[in-house]
C-alpha cells in the first residue's frame, strides 16, 4: 500500500519507464523494426518511384509482362498477377494497415479503457446499463454497418465526409483543450488568489474574464484550423491514400471509422473485469478514505494497475483489426482496387500459394514482423510501466 | 534481459518462415509431373459428385433464376424438350414431336405416353397447363416469369391486368393503337378455347385503380370508350395454353418469335406437380413430400452440404439412363472447390471455377480442363446521359483504346468482344454477322483495312477521335495526357469480385497508357452495385455481366431494346427496337440472323456500352466421366452422362470434345431426336 | 446473486428486441433488395413480390408485423431460400458451428492456459520467448492462410486428411486446429499477462511469506486471479465461435451459421438476417452473464451488488 502510494508521487515515473524501456533489448528491437516499418511505407513508395519507376498500380505496358513473375533483381518481392511490383504495392498496402491498426488500437485505448473502467469502478446500475450497451453494439452485425456507412456517406458524399470528420475532429480537439486549459486557468487563479485574501473578492470577475479571453483566442485558432483544414486538411489525407478526393472514393475513411466503431468492444470489457477485481483492494480502498476524486481513482490508480492486461489485449486488437479489414475488402466493403492492404495482398496470396508462394510470403512477412515487433513493444511497455517491476 | 533471447527468437521466425517458404517450392515441383489432376480413380458406386455453386435457393424450378440451380432441375424436372448435351439445342424430351405455324406464333406438342411423375401418375398435357398457369401467377413470385410474356395474354395475367368488357364483347388493342396480328389458321383441332386465343387481341388496362385511371384518362378516345364498360380481371384460363387432348399440347403466341422452341427447355417451361403444390402449398419441396419428374430423384437432402439424388424408376426413358446417381455438393470457395477436385471426392465442377492464374497451370492437364466460350458477354455500360460520354466520340475513343485481345490474353480464359452477341456460340449467326458487316462497308466505300481500323484496337484512331470530340490528347515524351478532359466524378463501378477487378484494373491501365486519362475504380457490394448501376446513379463505365437466356443473338440484342432495357446505359432508340421487330417476323432464319446483324451494327455505330469479352466455361472433369459436354450455357443433361471404368476408353485431349464423336452419347441422341421428323429449326 | 441472475436474465429479451430494431433499420437502409439481381426484374414482377411480402405497406405496419412475430419467436420463412423457415436453419445449422467452435475454444484453452501459466512462471525464459512468439506466429497468421496452408500440408503432401467438406473425425482436424490456433495464442497471451499482474500483487507475497507451499500458491491463489482477462474475453469471444466464423466454413465447406450469415447479409435477406442477430445477442447476453457470474466463483474480490 505505501508502495501504491509512493509510486504516485514518484517524481517522473515516465522517464523512468523510458529508461526500463530501453534497457530491454526486444523491446528495442520492436520499437525500431516498428520506425523502419513506419519510415518505409511513408517514404518508400516514393523511393520506389524514383529509382526504378513502379508504383502500386502501374501495369506493364507490354502484354507478355503482364503476369505474376517471381523476385528478381528488378523486383524485389515478384509482381502480383497484373504484373505490378509486390514491393511497391506491400508498401503502400502498409499505409492502410498501419493506419487501420493504430486507429483501432487508439480507440481501444482511449474510449475501450475509460469506458470499462469507469463501469467497473461505479459498478452497480451504472456498470449494468454501461455494459449492455456494448454488448448491443458488439451484437449487430458490424457488415451491415460498414454497408450502411458506404451507401449513406459513400460517393459523392464521401468528399463532404472527408473534408469536414477531420475538420471537426480538430475542431472538437481544439475545444476540449480550450475548455480544459480555461477550468485550469481558473483553478490555478483561485489557489492563487486564496493565498492573498484581499483579491479574493475579484476573482470571479476576473477569472471570467480570462477564461472569456481565453476561449475567443481558441476560437480564433479554431476557425483558423478549419480554413486551413478546408484547404489542405483533408485533401492532403486522401493525397496520402492516393485517393482522388474530387471522385469521392475514399472508402478508406470510411473503413477507418467503422473499425474504429467496433475496436473498443471487447477492450472495456477486459478493463471491466479487471477493476472488479482490483477495486476492492486495500490501496484504493486506502485511496478512497484519503479523498482522492473517484476520476483520480481511475486514472492514477486502478487503470496503471490493470495496464498489463490493457497494454496485452491492445497489442492483439491490431491483428484482429487488419485480418477485419482484409475480410471487408474481400467482401468489396473495403479499399479499393487498384490500392491494397497486407491482408487483402495476403488474401490474393493465399488464393495462389501452391503456384505463386511470394505472393503470400512477402506480405504476409511483412504483417508478421510488424505485429511481432508490435507485440515485442507492447510486452517492453507492459514491463516498463509496471508500478511493481522495481519490487522485483 | 538478453542478446541470447533476441538471436533465438530471430533464429526461430527465420526457420519458420524458411520452413513455410521451401514446401512452397516443394509444393510447386510436386504438381504438374503427374498427367491427372490430383486423384483419379473411376467411382465404383457409379454415382457422379458434381458442384454446381452455393446451395440451391428452392427446388421449386419456377422460382429461382439462377445457373446453379438450372443444373439440378434439369436432373430433377422435365419439359417439354430438352438442352441438346453439346449445343444446347432443343431435343425432344415429353413432347415426342411438334408441329409449328408458318407465322411461328403457335405451337402444336404431341406428348409421348409413357411418361410418369416419380410417384408413377402418368404426366399428360394438363400437367403443362397447370404448370405454366401456375408461373405466370402472381402469386409464385417467380423471378423468371418474363421468359413466359411471350405466350399470349401471359404478361397481362402476370401483371394482374383487366380486360375491358363492354356489353357482350371486349375493346380490343388494335382501336386503340395495339397492332394487328391477323388472323390465325389453327394448328390442329379447332376448339372454342382456341377461337378465343387466335381472335384478336384484347385491350389490357391496368389492374391498379389509380393507375388505370391515369391511363384512361390520357387517352381521349380510350376514356369515351370505357365509359359504362366492365373491368374483367385477365384470368390463368386466358392463356394461350391449352390441353388438346391428353397428350396433345396447344401453345398460341402473342407474336412470332422464331426463338420461342430454344427457350423452352428453360427452368421457367419445367413440369412442377400439381397435386403436391396444392397440398402442400409453399413446403412442396420438402424431401418427404416433393414429386419430380425427371431422370433423378431426391435421395436425401443436406442444405447447405449435399443434394443426393438417385435414378428414378418411373421415368420414361430410364432405360437410358447410365448413372445410378448424382450427387450436388454446395462448395463456395473456388479453391476449396478445386481442393476438393484434386482430393478425387468430387467428378467435375461448375463453370467458372479456375482461378485465372491457376490457368497456365490447369492448361497443361489436356483431358481433364475445359475452356469453351460461353453465351455470356461481358461489357463497360456508359451512362450516356451524362456528358461528357453523351458523345459517341468519346465512347468510340474510349473503346478503341481497349486492347480487347490483350485483355483476353491477360484473362486467359475469355475470348475477345467486339459487338453486342458473342462470336462462336451460333456459327449461323457468325456468318451472317460476316456478311453485313461487308454489305454495310461496301454501302459506305470503305477500304477493308480502314473497316477493320474503326472496330478494332487502335489507339492512334482513339487520340484522333477523342481529339474531335474536343479533348485532344497530348504527347509528352513516352506517355500521353489528356489535361482537358473532365474527370469529376467518372469512374469505373464494378461489384466487387475478382474477375471484374482484374478486368477493370487492366481496363484502367489501357487508358492511362493509351490516352492519358486515369479514370479511377470504384467497387461496391454487389446488392449496392445493382440499384445503383440500374438507376444510372453511375457516371463513366459500369460493369454489365449478361448470360443468354436462350441460344438466339436476341437474348443479347434485347439488352438495349425497349426504353426500360437491361443495358444500364440510358439509351433508347426506337428505330433500333423495330429493325428487332422486323427481324423476328422474318421467317427463314438466313435472313432473320441477317436483319437481326443490320440491328446490331446500327447500334454497335452509337456504342452505349464498350464490348469486352466472352464468357469461357472454364471447369474441369476427371476423365472417367464420359458425355458431359462444355456447352455454351453449362446447362448440362445429365442423362448422357456416365462414368467409364476403362481407363482406355477416359477422355483425352477434351480440346477436341465438341468435335469428337461418342458413340453411347451419339446413339442415345439420335434415338431421341427420331420421334421430331422435322428439323428443330 | 440470485435476484442478479433474474434481473440479468429478464433483461435478455427487450435487449434483443433492440438490437432486433436497431438491425432492422440498418437493412432497411442498406441499399439493394432480397430481389434484385443482376438482371432487372419486370416492374410487374417486382410489384408481385413487393405485395406478397407486404412491402408496400407503409414502414410503421411493415415494422409492427416483423416485431408482432419477432416477439413470438417467429422470423418466419427465409425470403432467398424459399420455403425453408429461419428458425429451422438456425437449429439445423447451429450443431455445425457449435462443433467446431467449442472443439476449438477447448484446444485453445488447454494450449493457451498451459502456455501463458508456464510463460508467466518462467518469465523472460527461453519457453516464455519461444512460446510467446509461436503465439504471435499464431496471431499474426491469418486463419484464411493457415487454413490453405494446413490443407496443403495435410491433404495434398500426406494425404492423411480430407481438404473439407462435412463428416467423420478427421474432417474435424483440421478446421479445428484453424479456428482453435489463433484464440490459443490470445489466452496465452492474456493468461501470461494476467498471471505476471497477479504474481506480483501483495496477496501473492503474504501467500508465499504464510510458507504455503508453490504450487497451491499457483493454483490456490494465482491463478484464479490471473485467468480474469481470459475470462472476459471468453464471453464474446464462446458466443462468436457458437455463432459460426465465415472464414474457416468457406475454406472448409462447412455449413455453418457463420457463412449463412454473411451470405444472408448479402442477399440482404431479412429474416434470416434478424433471426441470426437475436440469437448471436441472446447468445452474447447470456455468455457475459455466466462470464460476470463466474468472476465471483474465480476471483473471491470480484463482488456484485
């Protein structure tokens, strides 16, 4: 219990996780295949381009080269059965992945921990009707949404999607920080002032002030934001796709969000189970009687001690995620031709693996040492951010 | 931690993926050395395993509309003829012989009278009747009743429509701008029923209140008339089928349609019972009370999993029939599909199986592979009314730039297209096509190369055309550009499978080279592709896949007839729909393949759709398995069927199977065509 | 407990009548018809259709006939697979999924508790980082590869196992080892997590300090506290697999509920598609509830109120 409360003081406890972090050397090895594979499939297509020409859709000119040909010198990985580079084409598919797998397990983490937290630590009605929304939400049919989402925003109506979710992603951002910094603006102002008795009669008015001044100069960012936002925000999202924004196809996006709908599911419910049963544990318990706020409780003190667990399933979300997007875009309800990912590239693989085997082999190594890599950081931070490991 | 850890787990993922990687290549050495596919062993139990696709929507043949299906009534229910095992063309089957009208609007069907249900009641003309009554209800839903609009009144039936009676007689179409099909001498007995269908044709309004009312009432002299006149409902006893006698069967058309006989042997035409239907209404198709009436009959069923089926004693020519039975698998997945070929625990598969780059592979086994072209087209749909491809410049650009016999080679299977009908399904209507494609060139003064240039692949021609158009096409070192042409929202929609992706990403890339323009793809779920495609929502190209129905050049000429027509494009032409017309008034079927090529030209000149290519079977057999045939619809009888335990006597080189001759197969056909004096034709 | 168990019980029905709603309206909003097709019907004959299945009836009467039914258990007829009921094809087909689904989840569990216990107890072990990685391997081949490739093996190579299809033990083999291989490596996972998290905590150090021997500390203690993760990743994750995975029965032709699904939601087949939903949020409703009864069996600290 003195340990709990001891590592909520700890000075800098994430310097100190840093430090954990790079003494272990598969995590390190995770961490840089994970920034060589981030690096690559940002700046590699276009390397790719340069150097020898290939893209991800250019089909040979000549008919005969219009065939699946095995690793050569030229291409590195063999074409797939239009004669394209496998190369090129693993790494652009990367881009989807990747995005697919880091959207997913942000959402994971950010609404599928919050939300299975703050159910099993409120517990009772709360937790009751908390839950049954997601089992609601993991009870239909994720298909007929995303076939939903397609036909209601897909087309011409996608360009509007793409240009304004970013927008209002920002946007909203940008207001919850305002609204944050402006409370502890006004908190810092009220200990302040308490100190000095004499001001404090002024405070509020003051206080108002500030945060009225505050909230305009955001605005102004804000609205700044979307006009640069209408401009390049969401175009330059779709450049990156290699998506014609003026043809309303990004699909993508839309892929995007309906895997980050259904990502978080099963993650509140593991974060649930977990602080049912850490809740009632001498140091929250010792938390409680001291007046710690129950946000505190959660954040500080029972979310850190459930984070191996967390860290664990989020690693495996990603899997998950990709082979989901692979299976939708099988269906049609995902990228779109001439764009891949790793698993509809292994899809395609698998289909030809006893004539073509590189066309499995090199995205599915690909996928794998990612998640591998993956996996190995998620273990290194599990183990650094351990608020016991020290003990042992 | 340690080094060592990291070493040995690379170590591990590198054995692994080298593991996985080398039995690939073992994988790939190992096949290929051996002549068969995989196991192949002759059944000994004389059962045939066939996959036909998914699991079958109903057993009721008058509901759905599907291939897969059509395979397994036609092992289940008879007709009044039957697909011929090789080109599809009518051979007799219940009806032992039939007579036809010089107008080729009537029907006459002499019934053989040895036929029986597989509960051993005899099957007679009234069976026909009620079965054809019983399709064209609206009630059946069925999806395929359109094949039957032909016969007379059967559309007005269909679509609950009212005849109007006033006074003792009926209004009748032609006062009222409905043409006039003459007068009709009676192909065998004269009966009141008959004296009744051959009259004139009657006038049908429609059976909704509100739309009849619209109906009347833009039509001045059409209200004057009905006014104090009586609505009768156009009943199932008003359809141009009747029961001569017994065996006897009179079908009375609404108009000549000299294609009418090789639509017959469809699914829609099949004999269904009526006294399971009426006793059992919507479960007739259960195991435990179906009645069928072709050469097989259900054994035990498996949804999802396997139709079993067994010979049927009953049937009239089971004497015939060499497989002691048939089994349907319901397989999904293509290559589960070909796993379950190689394992030797199924015969042959449906059409459409091979994956295209198993192809090459696939080829080299010569007696098992078949790859015959197919009635079945595949063509871009181009909204037309939309610019900028409501100019035929462009669209003529567009598909000129189409190396369509690049595409074939990189599809491997298809053949290429260059008009609205495929080539080699009906040789006759290849001629004809040949004739007036030099009558029309002659008639225009053009030089036979210069002819060719205009149909063909030829991109120069397209940059030249599309320049005309008004978006000339820039050189710029080894590619071109077509910076002013407008690409808002033009793309390429296809549902979602591989074949039209791979077809759509070659299409694209044609484009790019040849004319600078990157029109980008777009996919959709096939149930959102369809209303979408239907409802001209599309601007640029859209996929349109279409299987004949029947073996004519109309099944395909039809795509664009008519204002509501199946091509997706938006187009209509009137002229176009009477050069149609008129052909099939023309009786001598030279001269009708001829008119009917006149209309295909004409409409081939404003291009609403760019042809890409034909269909290809694509399956494959084990050897042992003697007289199924790769014929152009894959709609296989399965009473010619049968498996071969000497392996001397197994298929080879099945390249040459359509030509080549079997004597059991050939026997059985002339025995059955003996009782049609007539040529089919 | 009891009255827990009967409040979560009751709640079971007007839960699934809402994810019936919800899921009604997503089809109803999905573009495309049971009956459209690649041909375009006769306007007549779509009117047929549309009358006969009430679809011309205003939403509000179309919605109150589906929910009168639904309430009685009755989805009524398939609108593809004429003739055949809803009901009928969820308990003809159930059996084929539950099979291969429980057979996997209990090769799984006894591989990936196994796996993940001794992982935790011999951390940073060569077994921990060869086991582990054998589980990502696991993880990150996807089952529509490793079934192919299992197939090859184990029906082309040595030809000891059909390639798929429905029938005897050895047809079983394979799809299990497919489905089962990727939640092996979750539970591994998630019991290796879990189990490190508990080891460490002070009750497990009171344990040890008491002089209780290390082995009913394990099983006594540890591990009850240390398989909650898996626990609760059980309970979605038994209801999916009853449900049936679309991938392992399209590669294995198996007929299961999973592929019925999807094709149902293809074909955009109502019925079917409400009458597979209520019972997968039947199924998924009652699998929490034994999952979140359980908690207090394995865990003495998980309390409900």
């Amino acid at each position: 219990m003195d340990q709990a409360l001891e590592d909520i003081k700890g000075a800098s406890p994430w310097s100190d996780a840093w430090k954990r972090l790079l003494k272990n050397s598969l995590a390190v090895f995770g961490l840089i295949v994970l920034i060589v594979m981030i690096l690559a499939v940002i700046v590699g297509p276009s390397i790719i381009e340069w150097t020898t020409g290939y893209t991800y859709d250019l089909v040979p000119a000549q008919h005969e080269l219009v065939k699946a040909m095995p690793p050569s010198i030229s291409h590195p990985f063999g074409t797939d059965d239009l004669g394209r580079d496998l190369l090129a084409r693993v790494l652009q598919g990367g881009r989807i992945s990747l995005m697919v797998g880091i959207i997913s397990t942000f959402v994971s983490l950010v609404v599928g921990v919050s939300y299975g937290a703050i159910a099993g630590y409120v517990g009772g009605k709360m937790d009751n009707l908390m839950m049954r929304i997601v089992d609601i939400i993991y009870a239909i049919p994720y298909m007929l949404i995303v076939i939903v989402l397609l036909a209601v925003f897909g087309g011409p109506n996608t360009k509007a999607l793409v240009t304004w979710i970013p927008q209002i992603v920002a946007g909203s951002l940008i207001f919850i920080l305002g609204i944050l910094l402006a409370v502890l603006i006004y908190r810092r102002m009220l200990a302040g002032f308490s100190s000095t008795a004499g001001l404090a009669t002024q405070y509020p008015v003051k206080g108002l002030l500030i945060v009225i001044l505050a909230s305009a100069l955001l605005g102004i960012i804000y609205l700044s934001s979307l006009a640069i936002g209408s401009t390049s925000l969401g175009p330059s999202l779709a450049d990156w796709y290699g998506t014609n924004l003026s043809q309303g196809v990004s699909q993508i996006f839309l892929l995007f969000f309906a895997l980050g709908l259904v990502s978080w599911l099963t993650m509140a419910r593991v974060v649930r189970g977990q602080i049912l049963s850490l809740k009632n544990q001498e140091f929250v318990i010792a938390a409680k009687a001291t007046g710690v706020s129950p946000f505190m409780i959660i954040f500080r003190h029972l979310i850190p001690n459930a984070l191996g667990p967390v860290i664990v399933y989020a690693t495996l979300t990603v899997p998950a995620v990709m082979l989901t997007e692979a299976f939708l875009s099988y269906l049609g309800l995902g990228v779109q031709a001439p764009y891949a990912s790793w698993g509809s590239l292994s899809f395609d693989g698998v289909k030809n693996l006893a004539i073509f085997p590189w066309q499995l082999i090199f995205p599915g190594v690909t996928m794998a040492l990612t998640l591998f890599s993956l996996n190995f950081l998620g273990d290194g931070i599990r183990d650094a951010l351990d608020p016991q490991t020290r003990k042992f | 931690m340690n080094i060592l850890g990291v070493s040995k787990i690379r170590t591990l993922s590198i054995l692994v993926s080298v593991a996985v990687a080398s039995s690939f290549l073992a994988g790939c050495s190992n096949t290929g050395s051996n002549r068969y596919f995989g196991k192949t062993f002759a059944p000994k139990d004389n059962v045939l395993r066939y996959v036909t696709g998914p699991e079958p929507e109903s057993l009721d043949p008058q509901l759905p509309d599907g291939q897969p299906e059509a395979r397994i009534y036609m092992a289940l229910y008879d007709g009044l003829v039957e697909y011929g095992p090789k080109d599809m063309q009518p051979i007799p089957a219940i009806a032992k012989s039939w007579e036809i009208s010089p107008k080729v609007d009537e029907f006459l069907f002499h019934l053989r009278d040895g036929a029986k249900w597989s509960d051993g009641a005899p099957i007679t003309a009234r069976d026909f009747v009620y079965s054809l009554r019983r399709g064209l209800r609206p009630e059946t839903i069925s999806r395929t009743s359109y094949l039957g609009y032909i016969i007379k009144y059967a559309e007005e039936f269909n679509g609950g429509k009212v005849f109007v009676k006033k006074g003792e007689s009926f209004l009748l179409a032609k006062d009222f701008g409905g043409s006039d099909n003459g007068s009709r001498t009676p192909l065998g007995p004269e009966t009141t029923f008959h004296t009744f269908i051959a009259s004139d044709d009657r006038l049908a309004l429609d059976g909704d209140e509100k739309k009849r009312a619209a109906e009347i009432s833009s039509d001045a002299k059409l209200k004057a008339a009905v006014e104090g006149a009586e609505f009768v409902p156009v009943m199932a006893d008003d359809i141009g089928v009747e029961a001569v006698d017994d065996f006897t069967l009179r079908i009375t058309l609404r108009q000549s349609a000299p294609y009418f006989l090789s639509m017959l042997p469809h699914q829609f035409f099949r004999l269904v019972p009526e006294k399971a239907i009426e006793k059992y209404k919507k479960e007739w198709t259960r195991p435990e009370h179906i009645v069928t009436c072709g050469a097989f009959r259900i054994k035990s069923y498996r949804p999802y999993d396997a139709l079993v089926l067994e010979k049927d004693p009953n049937y009239w020519d089971a004497a015939n029939v060499h497989l002691d039975g048939l089994e349907f698998l319901a397989v999904e997945e293509l290559t589960t599909i070909m796993n379950l070929y190689k394992a030797g625990d199924i015969d042959a598969f449906q059409n459409h199986v091979v994956p295209s780059p198993w192809v090459d592979e696939i080829r080299q086994y010569k007696d098992e592979y078949l790859n015959f072209p197919e009635n079945s087209t595949a063509y871009y749909a181009m909204n037309i009314t939309k610019p900028p491809f409501n100019d035929v410049r462009v669209r003529k650009a567009f598909n000129l730039s189409v190396d369509n016999d690049g595409l074939t080679a990189f599809r491997k299977v298809t053949k290429p297209l260059y008009s609205l009908a495929p080539s080699f399904i009906i040789p006759e209507y290849d001629v004809a096509r040949a004739k007036v494609s030099e009558d029309i060139r002659k008639e225009r003064g053009v030089s036979s190369e210069e002819w060719l240039k205009n149909s063909r692949y030829d991109p120069e021609q397209a940059r030249k055309v599309l320049n005309e158009a008004g978006f000339p096409v820039l050189k710029d070192g080894d590619s071109y550009s077509c910076p002013s042409f407008p690409l808002e929202n033009i793309l390429i929609t296809f549902n979602s499978n591989e074949s039209n992706r791979a077809t759509a990403e070659f299409v694209q890339a044609q484009w790019k080279q040849n004319l600078g323009i990157t029109i980008p793809l777009k996919t959709m779920e096939f149930k959102t592709y369809s209303p979408y495609f239907r409802s001209l929502q599309y601007e640029g190209f859209a996929v349109l896949l279409w299987s004949g129905d029947f073996m004519d050049p109309y099944t395909f000429l039809t795509l664009e007839a008519g204002k509501e027509n199946q091509g997706g494009s938006g187009y209509y032409d009137p002229k176009y729909d009477k050069m149609l017309d008129d052909a099939n008034y023309e009786l001598d079927s030279t001269k009708r393949y001829e008119l009917l090529a006149r209309a295909e030209a004409y409409l081939m000149d404003q291009l609403p759709a760019i042809p890409l290519t034909i269909g290809a079977t694509n399956w494959m057999k084990k050897p042992y398995v003697k007289g199924l045939y790769p014929s152009p619809g894959t709609l296989l009888p399965w009473k010619f069927v049968y498996i071969e335990q000497d392996p001397e006597k197994w298929d080879k080189d099945v390249e040459n199977i359509l030509v080549n001759t079997d004597p059991v197969v050939e026997r059985q056909l002339q025995d059955l065509k003996s009782t049609q004096p007539v040529a089919t034709k | 407990m009891l009255t827990f168990i009967i409040r979560r019980l009751l709640i079971v029905i007007p839960m699934a009548l809402l994810v019936v709603t919800v899921t009604w309206v997503l089809i109803r909003i999905a573009p495309g018809n049971f009956y459209s097709g690649e041909k375009k019907i006769p306007a007549a004959i779509e009117a047929n259709i549309r009358k006969k299945y009430g679809l011309d009836q205003p939403w509000y009467k179309q919605y109150g006939m589906m929910m009168s039914n639904v309430i009685r258990g009755d989805f009524g007829d398939s609108l593809k697979y004429q003739g055949q009921s809803v009901n009928e094809i969820i308990i003809r087909h159930l059996p084929y999924s539950a099979t291969i689904g429980v057979l996997a989840y209990l090769l799984a569990l006894l591989v990936g508790l196994a796996a993940g216990t001794i992982a935790a107890l011999k951390q940073n072990s060569l077994f921990d980082y060869g086991s582990m990685s054998i589980a990502m391997l696991g993880l990150s081949v996807p089952n529509f590869v490793l079934g192919p490739i299992l197939i090859l093996i184990f029906a082309f190579w040595v030809y000891v196992l059909p390639p798929a299809r429905w029938g005897g033990i050895s047809a079983l083999v394979l799809p299990v080892i497919t489905l089962g291989a990727i939640y092996a490596a979750y539970i591994a996972r998630l019991t290796r997590a879990g189990m490190l998290e508990v080891l460490r905590s002070d009750y497990i150090r009171t344990a040890r300090a008491k002089g209780l021997d290390e082995r009913t500390v394990l099983f006594r203690h540890a591990f009850r506290g240390g398989i909650v993760p898996v626990v609760s990743f059980t309970g979605p994750a038994l209801a999916g697999l009853l449900a049936g995975t679309v991938v392992v029965e399209r590669v294995f032709a198996i007929p299961g509920l999973g592929n019925i699904f999807i094709q149902a939601v293809q074909n955009r087949d109502e019925p079917l598609i409400l009458g597979i939903v209520a019972f997968i949020s039947i199924m998924i409703l009652v699998f929490n509830l034994l999952v979140d009864i359980s908690y207090g069996f394995i865990d003495p600290r998980i309390r409900f109120e």
